[in-house]
C-alpha cells in the first residue's frame, strides 16, 4: 500500500502577518499618523502576536530545516518582545529611557545590522522577501539614527518607509496563503528560479 506524504504547512505565512501587523501600528505611530500615546496599544501586540507568535514561526522553520526562517522569525520576535518589556520596565520605574542617551539608537541600528546581512540572503529568495528585508533595515537605521540624533524628521521618515516595510509582509503572508489554498500562484511573490 502507497504511503501519502501530506505536505507541511508553510509556517512563514503566519510569521509574515505576525510581523507585518505589528510593524504597521507600531509604523503608524512613529510616521506620526498615530499618537506618540498608541505605544500602549502596541505593547500587547507586541508581546503577543508578533514576539509569541514568530518566535513559534521560527520554531516551526527550524523543525523544516530553514535556517534563514529559523534565524528570522526567532530574531524579530524575540526584538518585539525587548521592546515591550523595554516600554513596560519603563513604565514601572525599572530602568530609566531618559538618560539612555543614544542606547536605544543604537540598538535599532544593530537590529538594523542584523537586518542587513539576512537581506543578502534575500538575494536568493523570493523578490518580496528582498522588498521586506530592503526596507526594514533602511528602516532601523533611520529609527536608529532618529533616536540617537534626536532628530524626529528621521524618526518619521523610519516610520513610513516601516509602513511599506510592514505591508509588504502582509502581502507576503496573504500571497503565501491564498497559494497554498488554491493550490497554484494567485498572488505573485517574485519567485527566483
């Protein structure tokens, strides 16, 4: 009797949506479209959706043996949840951002680091990775440079260019899963061959 392999499912497909939501709320506020006060708002979702559920993402890539979705998924959760915790220590008197000085710049600039050497993997890989990897580490470093300059017009600039950055995620999550469901390409990706 033939055995049946049931193909896994593609666990990028959440983690895209995972990161694409946060980053677009959390985009809206630094672009200025939203109150500096909606932090609070993306604190949860942060924490929850996208830290929890792409840490799991990453989880699931590294079951699959995809190191670049094992190191991607698990990285950006895990920088969703430093910065809820960061905002919630904080909050409570914990540590004290107002004389961090140009720390917390520099830290957007080394996930902005981070960033930059998985967009080269990207070279590899589907043209929507590419687009998302391109603009989030433009992202970081005008949110790093924003924050350690003291230089809000940078900060806003970061802010809308993560808008595109988080979209494009979306799109990516939502060309993944109407692909897999109609079983053919609905929605382009830019698939490299």
């Amino acid at each position: 009797m033939p055995t049946t392999i049931t193909p896994t499912a593609n666990p990028a497909a959440v983690g895209l949506v995972a990161f694409g939501l946060t980053t677009v709320l959390l985009s809206a506020v630094n672009a200025g479209l939203l109150p500096a006060g909606g932090e609070g708002v993306v604190i949860p979702l942060a924490l929850t959706f996208g830290g929890l559920i792409q840490i799991m993402a990453g989880l699931l890539e590294f079951q699959l043996g995809n190191t670049f979705g094992m190191t991607a998924f698990l990285s950006y959760g895990a920088f969703w949840w430093w910065f809820a915790v960061m905002l919630i220590m904080n909050h409570f008197g914990v540590i004290d951002l107002s004389t961090a000085g140009p720390t917390v710049g520099v830290a957007l600039m080394l996930w902005g680091v981070l960033t930059l050497y998985l967009w080269i993997s990207t070279f590899r890989l589907s043209r929507m990775l590419f687009l998302v990897f391109l603009t989030l580490w433009i992202t970081f470093f005008l949110l790093g440079l924003g924050a350690a300059l003291k230089a809000p017009a940078l900060s806003h600039l970061g802010g809308w260019l993560g808008l595109v950055c988080g979209s494009l995620a979306i799109y990516g999550s939502f060309g993944l899963t109407t692909n897999a469901v109609f079983g053919r390409t609905v929605l382009p990706l830019g698939e490299r061959v």
